[in-house]
C-alpha cells in the first residue's frame, strides 16, 4: 500500500462535536397580544432602546453548548482534499450515545402532558364553539389558568456534530461564504435542570474511550412492548430482519 503524504492543516476545515443545550419555558398564555405602537413610539421618543433587557450580569442564559471534540482536517498531497483523522474515526460515538440517552429524566414525560393539556383546551374550546367563530376573551383566560399548573421550565439538550471544509464532500451543502458543511444531530432529550459539569465530562471520555460506558448497549436493549413489527427475509443475504417500521407491509 502506498503511503500517503500530509502536508498539515487547514484551521477553516475542521469537525466539531458538541453538546448544545436550550432552556424552553412551558408557560401557555393564550393568544399572543401584539406591542401598542404607541408603546414603541414612546420608546422612541425617550431614546429607550430596549427597556426590557437585562443586565449582562442579571441576564440568564438561555442557550450553551460544550465541546465534547475537534479536530482540524488533515489534507493529503494526492488528493488536495481534506479528510477525517483516523484518531477522530476512533471515537466511541456508539456508546456516547447510548450514555447521553440515559441523562434524560421526567422532563420529557412533563413536557409531553403540558402540550397534551393545552390540545385539550383548545378542543374543548372548538367543540363549544366550532371553526372560524368568535371566543370571548375570558374563555382563553380561563384555559390559561387551567393549564398554568402544568407549566415549568426544562432543558432539552442535543449531540450536535459538524464538519465544515473547503472542498465538497457528501451530503455537505453550500454555505453563503463558499464553504461545505453537514450537521448530524442525536435525538432531543430533555433534563430539569441543566447538565452538569460532571455529566458533560463524563461523555467527553467515553466518547474519546478515556472511560467505557455503563450503557454501551443502551441503544441495542430496545423493546417494542405496544404496536407492531414485521419480519421479512433479506433475499440477499437469506438473513431474517425484524423492523419497526410496517409501513411497507399490509
């Protein structure tokens, strides 16, 4: 086999991985009222820019993300392109994933019946009512307060994996400034409170193989307890398959 020559990097293409996280406020207040003009007028005319912003030091975050890997793209003389680091093809993304679906807790479950109850609600409010009629004000109130108890603030977090570079590559688009990139996100899950530091660190290792994972076989251990699944034998390979997916099958 023929050696392949480096001649370094390119610190523009490069692949990231991170752990992005957003605060998301269950708070339903019925239909939203738009700002009086005269409201932004007066603002205007007092020379107030934003009067509702906070401080830098009283403001809240609402959005982060931590670095679980990066690396930059190695280009080879043969080719003039740039290509993954076998170091980065080493990466424990199975497991990571695996860990990283364990961390949600009862988030989820109270972001599902906030939305359920406000459906609710509101069918409540088309059968009393029907399509397209007036509904008093008071009505939209009341379903308000109804549903204020099921309100609370929750965190949903993503692995988030990016791969930006100069060259095309597949399944990469275009960006505005000439440049190619593809994002791959994990599926959402969704925690009480942020994650913490320790969290955080512990899948940075397991994805780099510092540590092994409790839960490599998470993503394997998955059972189907409602609903329907279907076998079909694969005629190339003569193997049974079972699939969760019977769209295909009447």
């Amino acid at each position: 086999m023929t050696e392949r020559k480096w001649y370094g990097v390119n610190k523009n293409d490069h692949i990231t991985i991170k752990v992005v996280s957003q605060m998301e406020v269950l708070d339903y207040e019925g239909v939203r009222q738009k700002k009086q003009a005269s409201v932004s007028k007066l603002n205007m005319l007092l020379g107030i820019q934003n009067p509702q912003k906070q401080t830098e030091d009283t403001k809240v975050k609402t959005s982060v993300s931590y670095e679980l890997y990066s690396a930059e793209l190695s280009v080879s003389k043969e080719q003039s392109t740039a290509e993954v680091p076998s170091k980065a093809v080493r990466l424990c993304t199975e497991a990571t994933l695996g860990k990283f679906a364990t961390l949600g807790d009862k988030a989820s479950s109270m972001r599902k019946r906030f939305f359920e109850k406000v459906e609710e609600g509101k069918a409540s409010l088309l059968a009393k009512y029907g399509e397209h009629k007036a509904v008093p004000k008071e009505e939209v109130a009341s379903l308000a307060k109804e549903v204020r108890p099921y309100g609370c603030t929750i965190w949903k977090h993503q692995i988030v994996a990016t791969r930006t570079q100069a060259n095309p590559f597949e399944g990469a688009r275009l960006t505005k400034d000439g440049r190619y990139t593809s994002t791959v996100k994990s599926k959402t899950i969704y925690t009480m409170a942020p994650l913490s530091d320790s969290q955080l660190e512990e899948l940075k290792k397991i994805l780099t193989g510092e540590l092994e994972s409790s839960s490599t076989d998470v993503i394997a251990r998955r059972y189907t307890e409602n609903g329907y699944v279907a076998l079909w034998k694969n005629p190339a390979t003569g193997k049974i398959v079972m699939t969760e997916d019977t769209s295909q099958f009447s």
